[in-house]
C-alpha cells in the first residue's frame, strides 16, 4: 500500500531511526529483533504489516533450481543469525532468507563493542567474528517448521583459535553444513567473513580446494552457494573460479563486508580500524566483482547482488548486471522496513517500463554478450 509505505518511511526516518542512531548498534539491533520474534507470534500483527509494506507481483517470481522466489529481495546473512524472525519476514515484503553465519559450534564472537554506524557514508562498520548459537541449536530450532519464503542457511567455520588450523576449520564447515541438509532451500559457504581468527584461509585456492571436495561428499540435493569478499582482486576470482568450477556450486553471492579503508566512499572520520564495511562503500566493489564473474561465466551460476541496496534503481542495476537473486541489510536499516516493499514496486515499475515480461529476462541485460 503506497501510502502506508510512505507514512511509515517517514515516521521512520523522522523519528524512529533518529532515536535508535542516538543508542548502541548492536542494542539497537537486538531490541528490534526481539520485536520481530513478538510480532511473528501474532497473526494479525504480520497481516497488518504485510498489507501496509508488502509488495507482490508475479513478474518478480522465479523458480531457480526448484525454488520458487516470490521476488529477489532476500534479507542478507548476518541480520538474522540464530534464524529468530523467518516468522515475521515473509510479512515485511522479503522473496527469502539467509540465516546465519551458523558455525559448527557456538560462537561468543569477538569482543563488544562490534558494530558502528557511519551515517555520512551509509554504511555499517560490522566486527561480530560470527556471534551465533551454533549448527546444533539452530537446526533443532528449524526442525519440522515451514515458513512462507524459502530460507538458505549461511555456514562458516567457529571463530576460535582451534577452527584457524585449515583440517579444523574443514570439520566445522563440514559439521555445520551437515546438520542443515535437511532444512532450508540452499546453503551458502561462507569464506569471506572479515572479522575471524585466522583471516580468511580459504581465499586460498588449495585451501579451497580441499574444503570443496569435503563438502562435495556430503550428500546433499540442493543448490550450494558460496559467498566471497569484494576485496578480491579479478586474478584472484579467476584462480577461485577455476576452483569453484570442480565442485558442486550451483550459485555466488557477491560480496560480502569490504575490509579498505582507502575507500572513496567513506565520507565519515574515525572510522574504527577493525571491521569489515557493508551499504554504499561497498556497492560499487560488488557491482564491479559481480559483473565481472557474470561476464567470464556466462549463466553456469545463479549470481547474489549484495552491497549497498537502498532503492529499486540500485537493485535493478544488479539484476541487469547478472543478478538474479538480491539480498540486502544496510539499506533497511537506513530507509526503513517498508523499504523491501518499495524496491519490489519500484522493480516492477522498472521491468515494465523496459518491456521485460519476468524479472529473469532483465538479467545480464546490460552485459557484454548479453
Ligand atoms: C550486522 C551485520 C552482520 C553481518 N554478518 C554476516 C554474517 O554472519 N555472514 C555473512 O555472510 N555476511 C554477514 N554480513 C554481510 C552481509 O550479509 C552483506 O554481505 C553486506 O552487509 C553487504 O550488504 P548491505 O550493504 O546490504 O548490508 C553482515 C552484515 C551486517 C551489516
């Protein structure tokens, strides 16, 4: 609905937003959760806010690899760790879901504080180093329920000194993967989380390699996605890609947080020095990673658009890049929650208006070949 959306964009911005950006981060974020796990308890409180953000259209709907996605909005992982709120998502106008991180065991993260704002840059500081409850916890806490939009769960290794050895940090990945395959539509590796123990091992080809072919003996039906860091450079995509190409991945989320401070886009002083960057420092990074591994694969993967999503322009512009599934954080914490429903109108109004029949025939539209 148009016109609540607007009101609630307002209220947001107006009032809302500037109380919660006076009071911590990381409090801010867990007092807006636990609302999300009160209002997913109520019908009526969810048919409330679906009618007033909500937006559908089946020219956003896909099915990609059997699964249907009501539209190409997905909450990124990292917002809904401990998979808390797929009650109340579907509600707010989300196409799916990605939980997690989840690691093979639980995880404190690292130590407070973990989480800035940068205002004038519209991005996120984030230094959580994978705080989650752990593979065990959370798929019992998934076990037998089925939710509205389909939800994929992140994996990553444990942040601990142990899990920084690759045999170990093989086995967590492996463990945590392994207590999802009967839950969700898709798992994501995740090797490109900035905030771990160890950095990040498996940027490294062999390293790679050998945590693929682990995965790969898991027996698993769905598609596998893997998530990597925008700070890559294009000839360390090309040794991963090749990688990639010997295993069972089906689709690539670009990008994760960026960890460059000489970035242009920060427009903020006293930018902490730990910390990976998420909105609009990173968006043009995963646009160009984006593009770049569209163009050399040529539709083989299913590409993710993450980074820096605020508006319907700025979703559309990864869908025409090679995206065909988009996820986003920042962007509603700086717009608002009725935002999702305002890209995908907005997305809509943008496919029409170029004589697109299904959002699948915008993707790749501005690639070289294409
Ligand atoms: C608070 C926060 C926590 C995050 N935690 C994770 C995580 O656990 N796993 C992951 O793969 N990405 C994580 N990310 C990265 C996001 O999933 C996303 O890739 C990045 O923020 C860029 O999208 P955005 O600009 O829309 O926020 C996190 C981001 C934020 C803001």
């Amino acid at each position: 609905m148009p016109i609540l959306s607007a009101l609630t964009k307002f209220g947001y911005k107006n009032v809302i937003k500037k109380m919660a950006f006076r009071n911590d981060p990381e409090e801010t974020h867990d007092r807006f959760t636990e609302t999300g796990i009160k209002l997913g308890k109520s019908n009526l409180a969810k048919s409330l806010i679906s009618f007033a953000w909500a937006y559908q259209d089946p020219i956003l709907t896909q099915t990609i690899h059997g699964v249907t996605f009501p539209n190409p909005i997905g909450l990124s992982a990292g917002f809904d760790k401990n998979a808390q709120l797929l009650d109340i998502l579907p509600s707010i106008g989300f196409g799916f879901v990605e939980i997690g991180s989840v690691t093979g065991e639980p995880c404190e993260g690292n130590p407070k504080p973990r989480l800035w704002r940068l205002p004038k840059s519209e991005s996120l500081v984030v230094y959580y180093g994978l705080k989650n409850d752990g593979a065990e916890a959370i798929s019992k806490r998934l076990k037998g329920k089925s939710f509205a939009i389909p939800f994929g769960v992140s994996v990553a290794k444990t942040n601990n000194v142990a899990c920084a050895q690759v045999e170990a940090g093989i086995a967590d990945y492996a463990k945590a993967f392994g207590a999802f395959t009967d839950t969700g539509s898709y798992i994501t590796i995740n090797i490109s989380c900035p905030n771990t123990f160890g950095g990040e091992p498996f940027t490294d080809p062999e390293r790679l390699e050998k945590l693929l072919t682990v995965i790969d003996a898991i027996p698993y039906t769905k598609p596998v996605f893997i998530k990597l860091s925008p700070d890559l450079s294009f000839e360390q995509l090309d040794t991963l890609l090749d990688v990639v190409a010997r295993h069972r991945v089906h689709g690539i989320i670009c990008t994760n947080l960026t960890k460059k401070r000489d970035n242009p886009k920060i427009q903020d002083a006293n930018v902490p020095d730990k910390g990976g960057l998420s909105g609009k420092v990173v968006e043009e990074l995963s646009n160009a990673q984006l593009k770049y591994i569209a163009e050399k694969t040529k539709g083989k993967y299913i590409l993710v658009g993450v980074g820096g999503i605020f508006t319907a322009e700025d979703a559309y512009k990864k869908i025409r890049l090679g995206a065909s599934l988009l996820q986003m954080i920042t962007g509603m914490i700086f717009e608002g929650p009725q935002s999702i429903g305002d890209i995908n109108r907005g997305l809509a109004r943008l496919l029409k208006r170029d004589g697109f029949k299904n959002i699948s025939e915008a993707v790749g539209a501005d690639l070289r070949h294409s």
